[in-house]
C-alpha cells in the first residue's frame, strides 16, 4: 500500500485553478521531491492532501485513509512542516513543543532535545523574535520529534543557512534509513537531486512528469562547453542527436544537450580537446525538456 | 481539548488583566464616588423624562446598587464584554490560521471541531476572569469608600453580562467559518453588537418599535442587579452562545485554510 495516494486532486479558488488532476503515487520509505516554481501549485498539493484546504475534485487517501473522513487518525502518524512557519509571536518553541508533545499523547518532548541541540535552535525564545531561519529550525524540530511515519516538508530549507542546510539534508538520509517516508517540496534542484529517490514536477498546477532523479537529470537539457586545440566541423557536431542551440567563437563550441551523452562525447573526442565544462542543469532547463517532450 | 484550552488561556493573561483592571477601576470608582453623589444625583434623576429612565434602566438610583448598573452594567460593561468576547475567538481563530499557528496545530491528531470547541471555552474562561477581576475590584471600592455594596447584587450584575458577551463569542465563530479575516470577524460581530444594542434602546424608547427587540439578545439582558439572574434567561441565551457556537464549528470544518 502506497503512503500518500492520490488521484485527479484538483483544487479551485474559485474560478481560479490550483491544481488540477494530480496522480501520484508515494511508496513507504521513500523521499519524495515536490519541485516546482513558486505558485505552482505545491503547496496547494500539500495542504489539499493534508485537509487544510478541500479538493475541488478527486481524492487523495495517506496510509490508505481518506485525507477528508480519516484526517485526525493520519495526522497522528505524520510530521509536518507547514511553508513559512509560524506559532504567533509571543509563543516560545518550547511552548508550541509542550502543547504538541500532549496532544500528540507524548510525555516529555521525544527527541526534540537532541534535535535542537543538532540545529543550534532556541527553543526558549519567542518566536517573534526570532530570524527566519531560526523559526524554521524550531518548524522542522516540531514537524519530527515524535518520529513520524510521514514527514511532509514544505520548502524546508527556506532561510537556513548553507550549513544548516547541509544537516538537514543528512537528516532526511537518515529519516529514509529509519523507514521513514519523506515528501519535500522545494524550488532548489540541487537539494532535491541530493536526497531524493524521485521526484514529481508540478507547472501551472499540473504534475508534469514523475521520474528517478537520475533519469530527470538525464533527461534535461545541460549547457556544454568545449575548447579546441584545432579547428571543428560544426555542422557535424550540430547534427548529433540531443545537440540544440549550437555557436562556435574563438575555437570555443557552445551548445544544449539533453538525453545520452555518450555520442556527443565520441564525436569530441576525434578533435584535440583543451577543456570542458558541462553546467549543472538549472530548474528552468529539467522543466524545458518537459515542456518540449510534452509539445 | 484541555490542553488546548490552558494553553489559550496562556496567552491570554494579559488580557484578563487588560480588560479587568480598567473596567473594575471604572466600577469601583462609580460606587466609590455614589455616597457623595447620592443627593444630587436623585435630584437629577427626578428631572430626567420617563422614557430616557426606561430606556437606559435608570431608576430611583436611590441605592449603590442601581447607580452601578445604570452606569456600568447597563453600557459600558456589556459592550465591552461583547467586543473581548469577539476579539477573543478571533484571535484563536481566524488570527491563528493568519499566523501559521492553526497550521501547525492541525498537524496534530486534533480535529477542527475541538479547536473551535476550546476556542470558545477558553473565551467563556476568560470573560468570567474578566468579570471576576471588575467584580473584586468594585467590591474593594465599595469597602474602601463605605458604600454598602450589596455583594450578592453584585456579583449577579456581573454574572449577567458572561451569556451575552458569549453570544457574540459564538457569532465572532460563526463568521469566521465564513472568512478568516481577523478585521472582517472583529468588525462586523462589533457592528452587531452595538446594532443590537440600540435596537434594544430604541425599542425600548418607542413602544412601537418593541419588536425590534426580538433580534436583539439585549432584550434578555434585564437588570440583574435589581431584580436578580433570571434563570430562564441566563441559560437560554446561553444556550443560544452554545447552538451558534456549534454552528459556527461546522461552517468552519467546511472552511479552506488559508493564509
């Protein structure tokens, strides 16, 4: 049975669409990429899922309950980062901590000790007094001290610092090696290639395309770079499949690339090559390869 | 839903202080002040039209007792009971889905229904503290001044205004299953309250207006210092906080969260 499922989940704010028909499937143990531009739709996805807003049409059902009828009993299995956190200002994190910890039937306040000791987050201040930043620690700290089943992230690492990223990134590793099912939404490719098994892309509230991060990477278009110790036939290189965009200067050829690699690097090598440089794809490129196998 | 409740109430111990303070400082000084007052003021009084006295529940003010509900438990009291009441549950309500707390709350395995429940709960906790607080403070300026204060007759003035100010409590949720605005929550059950409020006064101006009084909870208000908790009242506008309260949980549950 899948963790999260669901199925033509559409969501209308009013005439306005929020996402329509998204079908996806979340295996248990699995991490989970959400990624997508800002008003894509993710977050809609998520709280349609977590019953805060109500579909419009279709379904989505979390552990095989229904996230409308059952949502109290998911809920008790699930850890959940709400995007742009917030408990009010006058709460401290320890406060917010003490009244989920009872809620939740927890005495003490599980592992959020260690947590906020591995996050250098103050649990003590309030939290309007607190940076960005270090209000999220206290979100995360609070989305998994009880060592949920499901952990729903939405944009996590907005506003950590890259080092505190970095933890959270190993955090989520080893949330997956205790069996934990991880969705994590983001806008940042790098962060979802490091941690996820694979990933849902969601443009203008449709989900574009489900893949292994491999294959999405594989798949996008990436901007290559190469120098010549002799001059190239250009025309030669233009017509190798996968080759898009090509300019030649000053013995310099620049140009697109998607899909296999392996006849582009052949057909370089018959040539004296002094470098190369072959760019990480950006976001913007993965969902250009989208929208293109879609036209 | 207990801990809910306490921790509601948490944050709102300022408030009880807030809003107690001032109006059991007003209170105590209205009955502080009465000895002094108490010849001139009935020679006033008996100036005053008829309708004006029954209109504002003025009456001989020949007693503490009845200069205090005509001063404060008649007006002041009341209307500002109702608006904490509202501005109450808009704050755990609409105020909470506005700060991102209601998001996170309802991450934990607790229905919408029980934070509604404890929403309204821990106002009715509140507006009591409240009243108990003005209460003690006039019962002190009655002491200090040596008005003679009739503590029962008091405490049933007081007593009196906690149904009605729920009510408004239970409107302030009924819209907020409608918008989670705290401006359009606050502002339009104030505009309710104070509309009901003069149409209860010019209902009782104009006899034939009365039945404007009917869509007011004014009309159940009575004067309690003088005449008593009317039992039948107290628990049926109670009541009514009650079903309204209910029927604003249910419009809730039905209700996007939005930020």
């Amino acid at each position: 049975m899948a963790t999260i499922e669901t199925e033509d989940l559409t969501k209308f704010y009013g005439a306005k669409r929020g996402i329509e028909d998204v079908t996806l499937s979340v295996e248990p143990g699995e991490v989970f990429g959400f990624l997508g531009p800002n008003g894509a739709g993710k977050t809609t996805t998520i709280r349609t899922m977590l019953d805060l807003l109500h579909p419009s049409r279709g379904s989505a059902r979390l552990f095989g309950l229904d996230s409308r009828r059952e949502s109290v009993a998911i809920r008790r299995r699930i850890g959940n980062l709400p995007g742009d956190f917030g408990f009010g200002k006058r709460a401290s994190g320890r406060e917010a901590l003490s009244l989920l910890a009872r809620l939740r039937g927890i005495e003490g306040g599980g592992r959020a000790e260690r947590l906020a000791e591995r996050f250098h987050a103050d649990l003590d201040r309030p939290l309007g007094e607190l940076s960005r930043g270090n209000r999220q620690k206290v979100g995360l700290i609070l989305a998994l001290f009880h060592n949920p089943e499901l952990l729903v992230l939405d944009e996590p690492t907005s506003g950590l610092d890259p080092l505190m990223q970095e933890e959270f990134l190993a955090l989520v590793g080893e949330e997956r090696e205790r069996g934990c099912t991880v969705f994590v939404s983001s806008h940042e490719l790098d962060e979802v290639e490091r941690v996820c098994d694979r990933v849902g892309i969601i443009r203008d509230g449709r989900l574009v395309a489900v893949e292994g991060v491999a294959e999405l990477l594989g798949k996008a278009q990436r901007r290559v770079s190469v120098e010549f110790a002799e001059p190239v036939d250009a025309a030669e290189l233009r017509s190798l499949p996968g080759v898009t965009e090509l300019e030649t200067a000053d013995g310099r050829v620049v140009f697109r690339a998607s899909g296999d690699l392996d006849a582009i690097v052949k057909a370089l090598a018959r040539y004296r090559v002094t470098d190369v440089e072959i760019a990480h794809p950006t976001l913007e490129e993965v969902f250009l390869t989208y929208y293109e196998e879609r036209l | 839903m207990t801990a809910l409740i306490v921790a509601q109430l948490r944050d709102r111990r300022r408030s009880v202080l807030a809003w107690g303070l001032p109006l059991g400082l007003m209170s105590a000084l209205v009955v502080a002040i009465y000895p002094s007052v108490e010849e001139a003021l009935a020679e006033a009084i008996r100036s005053y039209p008829e309708a004006l006295k029954e209109a504002f529940g003025i009456g001989d003010l020949s007693n503490v007792e009845q200069y205090l509900e005509a001063e404060m438990l008649s007006l002041i009291v009341p209307l500002a009971a109702g608006y904490l009441a509202v501005r109450s549950v808009a704050s755990g309500l609409s105020g909470a889905a506005e700060s991102g707390r209601l998001d996170v709350l309802l991450s934990a395995p607790v229905s919408r229904r029980r934070v509604v429940a404890s929403g309204f709960a821990a106002t009715a906790v509140e507006l009591a503290a409240v009243l108990a607080v003005s209460l003690a403070l006039t019962a002190c300026g009655s002491w200090l001044s040596g008005a003679g204060l009739s503590l029962g007759a008091a405490l049933a003035g007081f007593a009196n205004v906690w149904p009605l100010a729920l009510v408004f409590a239970a409107l302030g949720i009924v819209v907020t299953g409608a918008s989670l605005r705290t401006n359009v929550v606050t502002g339009s059950v104030a505009g309710v309250l104070v509309a009901m409020y003069v149409a209860d006064l010019v209902g009782r101006l104009d006899p034939g207006l009365d039945w404007v009084r009917y869509g007011s909870v004014f009309r159940y208000y009575g004067a309690a210092v003088e005449d008593g908790i009317d039992p039948l009242a107290f628990g049926g506008v109670t009541a009514v906080a009650v079903g309204l309260a209910a029927l604003g949980a249910l419009a809730f549950e039905r209700h996007d969260l939005t930020r």
